[in-house]
C-alpha cells in the first residue's frame, strides 16, 4: 500500500545548487484531481459549450438547432471535441503559465515541477496533458507516481 508520508527526494540543478523538496501526499493528488475536474471539465467545459452554441445559433440559428439539439449524435461529438480542447487548454496553460499551478493545486499547496527541480516547459504541459488521457491513466495513481508524471520526467511536489 502506498505510504502517505513522502520522503523528502534532492535534486541537482544545472548550477550544482542542491534543493530538497517533498512530493505531494496521495490524498493531496487526490484532491487536486477532484478540484480540477470540477473546475475544468464540469465549469469550464459546460460554460464552453453553451458559449460556442449561443455564437453559432446567433451565426447560422437553423444549422445550430439542427446540429446542437438534444439526442443528436452530433451533438455529444461536439461536446466531447469542446471539452477536450478546453482541458487541453486547462491544464497545459495552467500548468506553464502559473509555474506549475492549476487551481486545484494552488488551494492543495502542490505544483508540478520537471526531475531536476526546474520549472514546467511547455512540451512538459502539453505531455502531462495528453498522458492523463491514457485509458486507465487514473488508476497509475495508485502505484507509487501516476504515468502523467513518470513518462514526462516530472513531480508533483508541496510547496508549504
């Protein structure tokens, strides 16, 4: 069973300064999960989707109803391309831009960092991002670091 106390792990950086930090708690990364799906795929993908529908009835109103409406295979295609592209956009900008930070991390007191303790690039992001759609990705955690951080040479650490 996974330990709830992590260990404190050292890193090297490019300028041999040593920094230790300590990685984020499995139930930390479980909250930071149920944040952010929250946030990103219930608000913000639900918010998305209604914008993009209020924009293109005000465009071409009979093609909207005729595409959007309810039980319309079209219509879950274009929710399902929607809400993929705002989590891309979640998560990969959130992740760069805020240092590490989504929301969901920033009220746990995590951030993702790189291997060698310095800050997310955007390949970085954007490979996080993608990983966490692997089938099964989730139940990764379970073991001792989810696939999104050990394919991308990344961490999940505290930051108080």
């Amino acid at each position: 069973m996974y330990n709830e106390q992590p260990t404190p792990a050292e890193v090297h950086l490019f300028n041999d300064e040593l920094v230790t930090y300590t990685e984020a708690s499995q139930g930390q990364r479980l909250l930071n999960l149920l944040m952010d799906t929250i946030i990103a795929q219930y608000g913000l993908t639900y918010l998305g989707s209604f914008a993009v529908g209020w924009v293109w009835a005000a465009v071409d109103e009979e093609n909207a109803f005729l595409y959007l409406s309810e039980g319309s295979g079209s219509a879950i295609f274009i929710a399902l391309a929607i809400s993929l592209v705002i989590l891309l956009a979640y998560y990969t900008c959130c992740e760069k831009l805020f240092h590490g930070y989504t929301l969901g991390k920033l009220i746990t007191g995590t951030k993702a960092i790189r291997e060698d303790g310095l800050p997310l690039t955007w390949r970085n992001a954007l490979l996080r991002t993608l990983t966490r759609w692997v089938p099964f990705e989730p139940f990764s955690a379970l073991g001792t670091a989810p696939w999104h951080d050990t394919w991308t040479g990344t961490r999940v650490i505290k930051t108080r």
